[in-house]
C-alpha cells in the first residue's frame, strides 16, 4: 500500500489515509495542508483555492473524521452533518467522493436535490442519515414539509460559497445555516472571497481561521490562454475543428439555448457531443455526463450555471464559445483542464465587437492570453491548440434513454429532443498531421453513485458512436466533412455575444 504518512503527519485519521493512499492520493495539496490541523481540530475554517485544487478533500476529511469520534447515533429526520453545493453535479461529485471514507466508519449518506422525485429522499431521511448532501431549494422544501430536521447537525460545509451567491442561493443558505446549532463547527469553502461572501462569514462562523492556497486571480500554471480573433460566420467551423481532435472538450455557452443549439450543430458536423444544462431532466444529465466519462462523447457543452459541477479528469481543452460576463467564471470554466497537476488548453472566441470585453475580461482574471487573428477555419494555429487527427463520425452521437423511461430527453445529434434519433456510426474522415497524445482517463463515475434516494432513477450507459474513445491516439487530421460547413450557415445572423440568438 502506498504512504500515506503526509496525511497523519498532519492529524488525519490512518483509516482514512488508507483510503486515500487505495486511492493514488498521498500527498495534501497546498489547501488540504493548510486548512486539516484546524478542521480536524474543530475549528471554523475559510477556505479559498481555485478550483481543482483539492477543496472537497479538505472538508470531507474533518466532516467524517469528527463524526466519528463524537460516536452519535443517526435518527429519524435529523442528519447529524450538513454538505450545501449549488449544483445537482457538484452535489453528485462530492457524494462519489465521500462514500469510500464514509464506508470506512459505517456512516450513511444521501443527496438530495430538484429534478427528481422526492419520495426516495423523504424515506433516506425517515430511515436516519448521519451526512446529509444537499442543493438549498430542494432541503428547504422538505424541512418546510416536516420531512428533514437539522437542529442535530454537529458539521456544516458550505461548498463553492461564491457560486451559491452568483445564482442568489444566498438567503436560502441563511436560513439553513439559522436551522443548525449555533455552535456547530462550519467549514466554508469558495474559489473567490468577496463581499456576499464576508457577510456569511460574519454571521455564521465564529473566529474562523483564513487558509487561502492562492491568490484570487492566479490561473493554473499548467494553462496555456488562447484568444482567437474571428469572424462571427467561421465560430462554429472552428469549434468543430478543435472538438474533432483527440482528447475530452468542454466548450462553453452563456445560455441553455445556446448550448442546445451548438450541440445539435457539432453532432451534425460529426463531433460526438453531450449538452449539460438546466432544462435537462436529471437523468437525462446523468446519461449524458456518464457518455462524456466514458469516453462515448468527446466533448461536453455546457452552461455557466453548469460548470462548477464538472469533475471530468484530462481534459484536454476548454473552449469559451461565447466569453463569459466576468472574471470568476472565466476562472471557474477555465478550471475544468488542468486539472490535479495535468497540463490543459483554454481557447476564448472573439468577434470583432467582443474584443473590449475579452480584454477587460483577461485583465480581471490576471492573464495575458495569446491573441491569434484568424480569416478562416483552417488556420495552423488549430493545429498547435489541438493536435491530433480529427475523428468525424457522420450524425455525431446520440445519447439513448432507457425503453423505460419513456420520451426521455436526449444530449445526442437531435440537441436534447427525444425520438427520431440520427445513429451515430458510420466512417470517419481524416487527413494527415500530428497526433495529440492518447490514453485519456475515463475520469470518475458519474454523479450521485451509490447516494441513498439520490436520481431517483437507474442510469443507462446504452449510448450508441461510431468513434473511439476519446484520445485513441490515432495519427493525423481530419477533415471537416461538407456538413462541418453547412452548420454555420446563416451564421452572420447569430448575436456576437451568445450562440443562443439567430437562426441556425
């Protein structure tokens, strides 16, 4: 078994140093080194470190090594820790996380989150649950119906805290925080501390010790920043060129329209492609997000609202579609690459009337990208961002429900509409050119497995592609089919800011 002395040297348990050291992880990252002795003391804690840099370990170490010592029994409708996160997927994630340590002392978990049904949580939490995940809308409602109690929480963890606040989670998150024992120990944990976040801290944490790993703006070493200069009528051409090349894409919109669109437009231009955003059904976002681990969809469109819920290992490249309105979730989005160490690309698209905002935008975030004019979408500069043969699947991929699940939304070719389906096989085009290196991880499982009463339904791995896993390491560059093209049509049309406006 590998060492995993860096982690008791500094206070944590042995039984769940083994777990992590059964895990690969051996050494602390900086923000897991300097917040453990005080959360595992006891303390309140306010973390900040960007994202992918280890947060979720630091807080679920204290959270399960303090419930095991204090010793106290589980009961009904009273779970004896409280875990919030803004997203169904950044719930899904840290539930994927915490199981392993979770079974190592014989402590119970649920998640509870919207867009499934209820019952199954309502029963997980009659039954008794000592650590309680949640979304804030869902957990106020069943505390509103009398079906969860938190006045026996002895630790609260409010995760990606600058999140919630982005999406006004913020007086939801205050009246949970009121229903939990005063002095309670609360871990806070955020990618950025500002003043919706002071407000919180004031309030709710008492002398917390500040732990930053980094500063606010500071982007992951291992990023290489990239602004291409183009055209309205050459971004989707371009975006099929990147996202045909070997390796895991996520591409970013503003809108859940936009995401839609861009997604149905890449499967037409033969890009395996998934969409995750918030009018999905949750099992239609699990299907979705289990084909991009899998490898059976090489890229992923996402929204903002999205992005802090992605934890998808070797990412290759991050592509901002439409650039965000402000630095924090430049950041965030960025973060989906580069991930534990690894290296990663973040490509932003500018048009012409974009370039103020784009400027004042890599200002903010403490970058200094590399701008690249481009006239056209077979600009060399593609190749360098993106090695590798372009692997083109004629109709993309589709995404299949379960035959019982009904008219289940699918992300595949048809951008999120069930039925009528267009298959994903068929021969690949390529052409020659440099290979980026293959082996990409299948990343962890998807979300919410193993959760008491968490999708409230089974997840299916039946997706139908015609292309390999992504980064199969195969030579040379693919060219776009005459399909890659035709998606851009009537692309003078489009807003310059979002791909959600205009006709496709």
């Amino acid at each position: 078994m590998p060492s995993s002395s860096a982690f008791t040297a500094i206070g944590v348990p042995a039984d769940l140093s083994a777990v992590l050291a059964d895990r690969g992880i051996t050494e602390p990252t900086p923000i897991q080194a300097k917040t453990l002795p005080d959360s595992l003391a006891g303390r309140d804690v306010l973390g900040r470190g960007r994202t992918g840099s280890g947060k979720t370990y630091a807080f679920l170490l204290p959270l399960v090594a303090r419930l095991a010592a204090s010793g106290r029994p589980a009961t009904a409708r009273k779970p004896r820790a409280l875990v919030l996160a803004p997203t169904r997927e950044l719930v899904g994630q840290i539930e994927e996380a915490l199981k392993p340590l979770a079974d190592a002392f014989g402590l119970t978990t649920l998640t509870v989150f919207g867009g499934v049904g209820q019952n199954p949580q309502v029963r997980g939490l009659k039954a008794g649950v000592d650590i309680l995940l949640a979304c804030p809308g869902r957990l106020e409602d069943l505390i509103g119906q009398g079906h969860c109690d938190l006045g026996a929480v002895e630790v609260t963890v409010l995760d990606e805290a600058d999140h919630m606040a982005d999406l006004g989670f913020l007086p939801a998150v205050r009246r949970l925080l009121d229903a939990t024992p005063a002095r309670g120990q609360r871990l806070l944990f955020s990618a950025t501390l500002d003043k919706a976040i002071d407000v919180l801290v004031k309030r709710f944490l008492h002398e917390p010790v500040v732990h930053q790993a980094d500063s606010a703006q500071s982007p992951v070493s291992a990023m290489d920043h990239h602004v291409l200069h183009l055209a309205r009528e050459h971004r989707v051409p371009v975006l099929v060129d990147l996202a045909s090349a070997p390796g895991r894409t996520v591409v970013f919109t503003r809108t859940k329209h936009g995401a839609k669109a861009l997604t149905r437009q890449l499967n037409k231009s033969g890009v395996p492609t998934v969409e995750l955003h918030g009018n999905l059904s949750q099992n239609a976002r699990t299907r979705n997000m289990e084909a991009f681990h899998s490898g059976k969809a090489s890229t992923l469109v996402a929204t903002d609202i999205a992005a802090r819920g992605i934890h998808v290992d070797d990412v290759a490249l991050v592509v901002h579609a439409d650039p965000p309105a402000e630095h924090k979730a430049y950041l965030h989005r960025s973060g989906r690459t580069a991930r534990a160490g690894a290296a990663g690309t973040v490509v932003t698209l500018m048009t012409d009337d974009q370039v103020r905002d784009v400027r004042d935008l890599t200002r903010a975030a403490g970058i200094k990208p590399t701008i690249t004019r481009l006239a056209a979408a077979t600009h060399p500069v593609l190749v360098e961002l993106a090695p590798g043969e372009r692997l083109v699947v004629p109709g993309g991929l589709v995404v299949e429900a379960p035959a019982s699940s009904g008219p289940a939304r699918s992300g595949g070719g048809n951008g999120g509409a069930g039925g009528g389906a267009r298959s994903g096989g068929g021969r690949r085009s390529s052409r020659g050119g440099r290979g980026r290196p293959g082996g990409q991880g299948s990343g962890t499982s998807a979300n919410g497995s193993g959760s008491t009463g968490g999708s409230g339904g089974s997840r299916s791995g039946g997706a139908k592609a015609g292309a390999k896993p992504a980064g199969s390491g195969q030579g040379g560059r693919g060219r776009r089919t005459a399909s890659a093209a035709g998606a851009s049509a009537g692309g003078s049309r489009h807003s310059a800011s979002s791909f959600s406006s205009g006709r496709r």
